[in-house]
C-alpha cells in the first residue's frame, strides 16, 4: 500500500513538473537554432579575428604577460592588506569573541580569493607562453620591436609566474596557519601532500555536514557548467576550427567529477554503515 501510494506520488510530482521540463527544452532547442544560426552568420567575421590572433601571438602574448604582471600585483597587495586588517583585530583580545564570527568569515573568503588567484595566474602564464615555439622560431638578428618586446616579456612571464605562485602559497600558508591559531584542533601543513585529508579528519561533525553540503551544491554547479561549455563548444566546433580538444577537456573534466562523486559517496556510505 505504501508503494502504491509512492507510485502515484511520483506520477503527481512528475504531472506537475513535466510540461515545466519540456517548455524549458523546447525554448533550449530554439535558442540554440538562433544561437547557431548567428555563428554561422558572423562566421566570417569570426574567421578574420581568429587569423588576426594566429597571425599576432607574439602581441598577443605580451598582452597577457601584463595582464599576469597586473593581476598578481592587485592580488598580493589586496591580501597583504586584508589579512593585516584581520591580524589587527585578533590582536584586541579584549574584542575578540565579537569579531570571531567576521575573522572566520574572512578568512574563508581569503582562502577561496588565494585559490582563485593561482587559477587565474596559470591561465593568464598559459595564454603568455602559448606558441612558444613559433614565436621564438620568428626571433632572428636584428630583430624587430615586436621580436624584442616579446622576448622580454617571455622570461618575465617565467619569474612572474614562479614569484606570484610563490607569493600566493605564502599566503594560503599564512591563512591555514592563522586558521590554526584560532582553532586548536585543526590539523595539517601545507608542506605536506595529504594535507587535505588531515585537514578534514580535523574537522567536527558540524563543519563535516557543512563542507558534504558545499561539496553537493559544487558539484551540481559544475555539472551545469560543463553541460553548458559542452553545447556552447560543439555549436562553435560546427562553423569554426577549434578542434575537439577544447571539448574534450570539458568531457574529461565532467566524467572525473562524476566518477569521482559516485566513489567518494559509496565510500562515504559505507562509513556511516
């Protein structure tokens, strides 16, 4: 009786959200008729601006050799700056029970900002040194102010790099440590490869209830995103060459999300048996 009544629960439930579903992917499927119509229609426009792009890396990759100089610069000296602002408030012990709650808050947002930071330089190091070899093939004697601009900004891009993700580890180190201080019973150091297992294993049973709950929503976030990367590259692959690395990426990337969440949930089940 109870699963004659859970039957026709599911069969209310699906009435309900059905037509939702199937209006939803229906605008989809027009949305991506239109979307792939305008590709198609601005194709050769696209054409042009990728061969100027093939055509330039070197401009190219001085342009974003500044961008990885700028951007490491505005990070380090807005965590310099912030994390001197939450010392400062540790430091009134007399005030602390009432700045606890911000500290911690902080601290959080200053983590995820450093990891962010690290993303970020990687990506910009990526697009510097992009071509490398046919950048440096075209350096020759008496070379350019194109040649010599890039060939500079080629070894800053290197020590740049090294030093922001230098820097960015520094911090991070900074900010677990100072998380230690203020609770005694996390565990772990960043010098060492299973630091995040310790650092969980550290955790109480509440902060293990928020971090599954952050992870669940993560992961559905991500899937979304990879569904949408996904569509966006084959509509893009059908009018231009972008080969199928970039899609392939985003595939490997969504299959390790996934078979990685089935196995930790198994083994997360069979923890709680």
């Amino acid at each position: 009786m109870n699963e004659e009544k859970k039957i026709e629960e599911i069969k209310k439930e699906d009435s309900v959200k059905a037509p939702i579903f199937f209006i939803v992917l229906a605008g989809l499927c027009v949305f991506g008729g239109f979307f792939g119509f305008f590709i198609g229609a601005m194709q050769e426009k696209m054409d042009y601006i990728l061969s100027l792009c093939r055509e330039n890396t070197q401009i190219i990759s001085i342009f974003f050799t500044m961008l990885l100089i700028l951007n490491g610069t505005i990070f380090s000296l807005y965590f310099i700056i912030r994390f001197s602002m939450l010392k400062k408030l540790w430091a009134k012990e007399e005030e602390r029970d009432d700045n606890w709650d911000y500290i911690e808050d902080k601290l959080a947002s200053l983590l995820t900002a450093v990891s962010c930071a690290i993303i970020i330089t990687f990506f910009l190091y990526g697009c510097a040194v992009y071509n490398i070899r046919g950048n440096l093939s075209v350096i020759e004697p008496g070379m350019g102010i194109i040649d010599k601009l890039y060939d500079i900004a080629f070894g800053c891009s290197i020590i740049f790099m090294l030093i922001f993700n230098f820097v960015f580890f520094y911090m991070q180190k900074k900010l677990v440590d100072f998380e230690k201080i203020m609770n005694p019973e996390k565990k772990g150091s960043l010098y060492d490869f299973g630091f995040n297992k310790k650092w969980y294993e550290s955790f109480d049973e509440a902060e293990r209830n928020q971090a599954g709950i952050a992870s669940y929503k993560a992961f559905i976030i991500v899937s979304k995103t990879c569904l949408i990367m996904i569509a966006a590259l084959m509509f893009l692959g059908m009018v231009l060459e972008i080969t199928i690395l970039p899609l392939l990426s985003v595939c490997v990337l969504w299959l390790v999300q996934v078979i990685a969440f089935g196995i930790e949930s198994k083994r997360a089940s069979k923890k709680l048996l």
